[in-house]
C-alpha cells in the first residue's frame, strides 16, 4: 500500500470506529425509554457506514495478510446493506414525518431496494467488474448506476433528515429546537463528505476534508438525538 491508500484507510477506519460508537450509545437508550426510535436511528448511523466499512476492512486486511480483499466481498460489505438501512430510517421517521403516507413510500422504497439487492447480486456473483473497477487495495471507481444510486441515498437521507428536523424546529422546547438545528447540520455535512468521497481520487486534500466532514456529521448526529449535558452547555455558554 502506499502512502494515500494507509491515510485512505486509516480516516475512513476511524470515521467507521466512531460511527459504530455513536449508533451504539443511541441504540443503548432503547433499554432506558424504550423507544424503538433509538434502535432505528442508531442502526440507521451504523448502516450508513457501509462505503467506509468497507475501505476499512479491506485496510486491515491488507495489512495482515499482504494480499488484496476480494472484489466481490469489498462490494458486498459496501452496498448489501444499504437498501436495508433506508428501510430502518423510514422507520424511524414513519409516525413523525411520512405518516399519512407511511404504507406507499414503505411499499416505494421496499420495491426499489428489493430491485436494487437483484440488481446487485445478481453481478456481484456473475460479473462483479460490471458494477465497478477495483482499484487495490481499498478503492473501487463503480459504474454510472452505482454511482447514481449512491449519490441518491445520500440526497435521500439530507431531504428526510431536514424534513424531520423542521418539524422539531417548530416545538416550544429550546432543547427539541436544538437538537433539530444539530440534525440538519449533521445531514448537511453528511451529505457534503459523501459529495467529498465521490471526488477523493482527485487529490489528498478532497480525501482527507471529506473525511473530516463525515467524522463531524456523526458527533453532531450524535449530539442531535441525544443532546447530552455538556454539548448542551457548551453551545449555552458559547451563546
């Protein structure tokens, strides 16, 4: 591996590592409310990791036993679990934001990610060089169907994220009005750094902001669903 594929890796590992931390922590608070809410959305964060999770196993795994991961086995970690995790998402945002249509956009997304899973597995096994070329050791340039797919998960997630924030935008709580603000910032930059890691071929610099940006969209996410005391003092007393 040579110098950009380690800090690929190594960015896209910790941008994983803390995303995996901040789905969990949200997941531990269904035991303390018992709102499904909590599993959904954090489930939601883990998930939509997949591209990076991706990058980081195929790191690790370069570097223990010297040889490249598996094309289809590098897709397979990145794009399976997609349809699944918009599933949980529209879930999670069902009773407050999609609830009078709650059935059709379910059946909508059910439909286009059963499509997408045939679509998808069916060449991952035939023919895995016609979703994408490989480049070793942790990168793959995917076709013009993957590409747009991607890119319409990420714009899905930004539109859903902010329509359900605004609703907390409206509530008389400072405290919900907070926490709707944390979370369009967090699908803003989300969506940006996904923007970022279309484009991270072109230069170190692109890679490693893009980075950044996603590793900032989990602490805010983070913070948006569960808006813990000191994040809340601390934007408090910089008011």
């Amino acid at each position: 591996m040579d110098t950009l594929d380690i800090i690929n890796g190594s960015f896209s590992s910790i941008f994983v590592l803390i995303s995996i931390i901040t789905g969990s922590i949200i997941i531990s608070k269904f035991f303390k409310y018992k709102q499904k809410t909590f599993i959904y959305v954090g489930l939601t964060w883990i998930g939509l990791t997949s591209l990076w999770m991706a990058k980081a196993i195929s790191v690790i795994y370069e570097l223990i036993t010297a040889n490249h991961i598996d094309i289809r086995l590098f897709m397979f970690i990145g794009n399976f679990f997609i349809p699944i995790t918009v599933i949980i998402w529209l879930l999670a945002l069902a009773e407050l934001v999609f609830k009078d249509h709650k059935r059709k956009i379910l059946l909508f997304f059910g439909i286009y990610g059963l499509l997408t899973e045939i679509y998808f597995n069916y060449f991952i096994f035939i023919d895995p060089i016609q979703l994408g070329t490989f480049i070793p050791p942790i990168d793959v340039n995917y076709n013009l169907v993957m590409t747009i797919y991607h890119l319409f998960i990420v714009a899905f997630i930004l539109v859903s994220g902010i329509l359900f924030a605004k609703i907390s935008l409206k509530s008389e709580n400072i405290d919900v009005r907070l926490k709707g603000k944390l979370i369009i910032l967090s699908t803003f930059s989300f969506f940006l750094g996904g923007i970022f890691e279309v484009f991270s071929h072109l230069s170190l610099a692109i890679m490693i902001i893009g980075k950044l940006v996603l590793v900032m969209s989990a602490i805010l996410y983070y913070a948006g669903w569960l808006l813990p005391d000191w994040i809340k003092n601390l934007l408090k007393k910089k008011k």
